[in-house]
C-alpha cells in the first residue's frame, strides 16, 4: 500500500493597522513614514513590518525575502512527493535551493546608532534565517542557515545593512523563519528619538503526494473548568484583580486534528504535534513546553483529540 504523509499545522495571526505619513528621504520609491505596515497576506505569501515611535524615528525600515529561482516567494513552494514508494522510508524528501536575503535600513533623515544587547543579554540588532529541531534532551534549538548580529555602530542617513545568499532548504521539514529586528537611538541620544523595526517571515511548505487536495483542520481550545466562557474570555473580565490579589483559575485545554478526506491519512509526526508552555521554569529559566505527536494515521473522515 502506497503511504502518503500529511503535515497538518495551525497558526494563529492578529493583523496589526497600517498608518502611513509623508514620503520617506531615501529608500524604495512610494516608501513613507509610518507605525505599523502589513505587507502582502495573499496566499500564504505574507510577512510583518512593525515600525514603533513614528513620531521621532518614522523611517526605520526592515525586510526578510525568500524567492525560488523563478522568482517565484518560498511561501509557495510545494514538494513534489508523489514518487514515494511502498516503504516510505525509502523516499528521500530532497534540499528546496532557494535564495534569501534580508536588509536593515536607516531610511530616515539623521544618524543613528545601534543599540546594545539588552540587560538580559539580548541581541536588539539582527538579520536571522532559521529552523527548529529538537537537541539530545529534547529541547528545541534553533539551526541558522544565516545569522548577522549587530550593536553599537553605527548606521547613516539613508544606509543599509544587507546579508544575502543561497541555501537548501531541507524539506524533510515543513517550517521556516526569516526575522529582521532594529533597535537604537539617534545619533544625539535616546532622548531625541529612538528607532524600531521589526519583520517576521514564517515559511511553510506544502506537500503534493498524488492525492489531490487534502483536507485537514486543527483545534485549539482553552475553557474555564465547569463552564463554557474561554480562557481568554475570562481573562479579559479579570479587571478588578490585582498583582497583589491574584485570581487562580482552572483551565481546561482541548486540542482537535481532524482529518475530512474519505481517505486514510499519514502524519507527519514530527511536525504535528499539539503543545503548550506549563508554568514551570528549565534550568535556562524558560516555561517547559508540555507536548504530544499527533499519530502517524488519522482514518477518513474522523478526528484525533490528544
């Protein structure tokens, strides 16, 4: 029996206003000053660009691209499985060459600065390309195909600093990410004005397996124990308690992935998966992620709930 593999994933995204001003002093034709800009969300094709303190800074510019070598946006890569043999483990998902490239801009018309790490030790200032695995102990690391980290110097009116290149992207993975991030002051100081941007590219691949469209759905709920309010709803009314006087609450979490073909699935098990972040800290002092595979079969036309 042919085993065709099916990556089901779920992500939620709060679109953000987009206010604009005056025409920009340098950068790409029709760029102008603004706090927040959404850029392209059609088909799947989308990224985020967040400029803070428009007032002080308003030309802060950002940008993460991936194309295909036709052009074409990574978004819309689609994996050509349908030679998949009987034993799946046969099959070898192959390297997506792509090529990428990612720029912060000082489109405004004074100097500035980039700023330091952050108390924490935080990179403020970068340029990242990368995907997740789990390491030895089952956390998740992140592996780079590009990183360019920058604090301290400087960055002139109108200049930009860029990192492109070419990269196989391994498809036996479905999940991507591209970031920009700048943070700094004006070349006077913090007081004058200090300058934000921020980009976020998420890259998903689509699979063709010979089936056609596959049709899938997730769920993710949260609900207060012994009611039907949601978490978030409950959490929203919570207007009267204070640090000080905290409100402890039970929560119960549902997870549903549901597979609405008339045909047996295969899951790809390692990216589907349902998880959450418990309130206890790791040694690193991050909340440990509570996490379950979803199974390497769903039949047709019915649902699994981890």
């Amino acid at each position: 029996m042919m085993m065709k593999y099916t990556s089901i994933f779920s992500f939620l995204f709060v679109s953000l206003s987009c206010v604009t001003g005056q025409e920009c002093p340098f950068g790409p034709d029709g760029l102008v000053s603004g706090t927040t800009l959404q850029v392209d969300e059609s088909n799947n094709n989308w990224v985020i660009l967040e400029r803070k303190n428009g007032s002080t800074c308003p030309c802060s510019y950002v940008e993460a691209n991936c194309r295909l070598k036709d052009g074409s946006d990574c978004s819309q890569i689609v994996v050509d499985a349908s030679s998949a043999i009987e034993d799946p483990s046969a099959f070898t998902y192959p390297d997506i060459d792509v090529f990428y490239s990612m720029k912060i801009c000082n489109y405004n018309s004074f100097n500035m600065n980039f700023a330091s790490k952050s108390k924490d030790g935080e990179e403020r200032n970068q340029l990242e390309f990368w995907y997740t695995q789990p390491d030895e102990f089952g956390e998740t690391q992140r592996i780079y195909l590009e990183q360019q980290l920058f604090a301290d110097d400087p960055l002139a009116a109108g200049a930009c600093e860029t990192v492109q290149g070419s990269a196989g992207l391994p498809s036996r993975l479905s999940n991507f990410y591209m970031k920009a991030l700048m943070n700094g002051p004006h070349e006077d100081g913090f007081t004058t004005a200090f300058c934000f941007a921020y980009s976020f590219k998420p890259i998903h691949l689509s699979y063709d397996y010979g089936d056609g469209t596959c049709d899938v759905s997730t769920k993710a709920t949260c609900t207060v124990k012994g009611t039907n309010k949601s978490c978030e709803e409950h959490i929203k009314s919570m207007d009267t308690v204070s640090c000080d006087n905290p409100e402890v609450f039970t929560g119960v979490y549902e997870w549903e992935a549901c597979n609405n073909n008339n045909r047996k699935i295969y899951i790809q098990t390692g990216p589907s998966n349902r998880k959450y972040s418990t309130d206890i800290m790791n040694s690193k002092g991050k909340l440990i992620r509570d996490s379950e595979s979803l199974p390497s079969t769903i039949d047709a036309n019915s649902c699994y709930a981890p």
